[in-house]
C-alpha cells in the first residue's frame, strides 16, 4: 500500500473515532451551512475526516484503497493529494451551493475525496471493470463513471438515502478537472467519455439549481 494512502486511512480511522465517542467533537467539525456561512469554512475540510458509522467509513476507504492506488503509481504523492483535497473541497462547494438555504443541513464523510479519486483512476483507465451496485454485472469505467454521474443527480434532486449525493457530484466534478489539468493526455484515453462527463457536469452546473425540491 501506498504510504501515503495508509496515512490517509489512518487519519480518517483515528479523527472518525473521536467523533463516534466524543458528540461535542463530532459537532464541531462536521460540515454545516449555517456555521460554514457564518465564518467557520475549516468544517468544509475536516468534515471529509468524519464519518456516521463504522460502515460509512469502511466503505469510502475501501474505495480509497482500491482506486487510490492508481492515482498514486501515474501521478505521485504530491499531485495524488491535491486530487484528493482539491476533491474534498470541490464536495463540500458543492454542497453548500446546493443547500446554502437549508442551514441546519450537515454532512459528514470522505466521500466527495474519494469520488474525485474514483474519477480520476477512470479517466486513467476508462476500460476498467466495475461493479455498480445493486447491478452485479462488471461495466467498463467509463459506463461506470456516466451512471454515477446521473444516479447521482438522480439521488440529489430525490434525496435519495441518507446520502450526501451532492458532495458525491462535486467531489467527482474536482476529480475530472484536476485529472485534466494535470494530464490532458487523458483525453486521448477516451475522447467520447470525457466530452460525455463533461457535458453532464457543464449541465449540472448550469441547470443545477433546477435539481432543488
């Protein structure tokens, strides 16, 4: 394992700890409009260390483990961090875009970092096989990627779980730029499926609002 992912696993094991046992903590940590808005942006970041449960953090780093990897070996520790956190605070940005009007709304949770990690190791290899749950047939990357987008979206204007679907898209949205920017040769990989993604993203944004309950 990368060492630098294993930090990051332990980082979000031991702060997600505290938070299970230590309300207070959790609470001043945890992403919050109101408090975000009020001046408190440092919750945009630490909350991405926070999780609900043992379930929620075994998920998304699992997630992180797997996909993480790939990102590291073609980019480096440096740059495979500034996708990590870039994509973190491109979820939260999001989130607070899409719910600046509900100020008690809160979130916690890695999972906008690790979309945008998940993203970027598609737009890599976009002929990888993934499974997309509840369908147990493996898909290439790229149909993964295309599906997450649009259940994602799906799931934000339903609200669909308890599931920050909105950090998901943004998170996803800062792995897609970033991976560009740092590696325009990934469009070649797939030129279809970036021009795919990225028209769904340019419609997210610019019709986003129209996704609100």
């Amino acid at each position: 394992m990368s060492q630098i992912i294993l930090i990051l696993i332990v980082a979000n094991v031991l702060i997600s700890y505290k938070g299970f046992n230590d309300l207070v903590f959790f609470d001043k940590y945890k992403f919050q409009v109101q408090k975000i808005l009020s001046g408190d942006k440092l919750r945009m970041l630490t909350s991405g260390f926070l999780h609900v449960d043992w379930m929620h953090l075994g998920f998304n780093m699992y997630a992180l483990y797997l996909f993480g990897k790939v990102v590291v070996v073609n980019f480096g520790t440096p740059y495979f961090l500034l996708i990590y956190v870039g994509s973190l605070v491109a979820g939260s940005l999001y989130s607070l875009y899409q719910h600046k009007e509900e100020l008690y709304y809160s979130a916690v949770g890695a999972s906008g970092a690790v979309s945008g990690v998940i993203f970027s190791s598609i737009m890599l290899y976009p002929d990888m096989e993934l499974i997309m749950l509840p369908i147990p047939i493996p898909l290439p990357g790229y149909i993964f990627g295309i599906g997450y987008l649009l259940y994602s979206i799906y799931g934000m204007k339903n609200q669909v779980g308890n599931v920050g679907h909105s950090a998901h898209l943004g998170g996803a949205i800062g792995g897609y730029v970033l991976t560009i920017l740092l590696k325009p040769s990934v469009v070649g990989n797939n030129t279809l499926m970036i021009g795919i993604i990225g028209a769904i993203i340019v419609g997210l944004l610019l019709f986003g609002d129209k996704l609100k309950r």
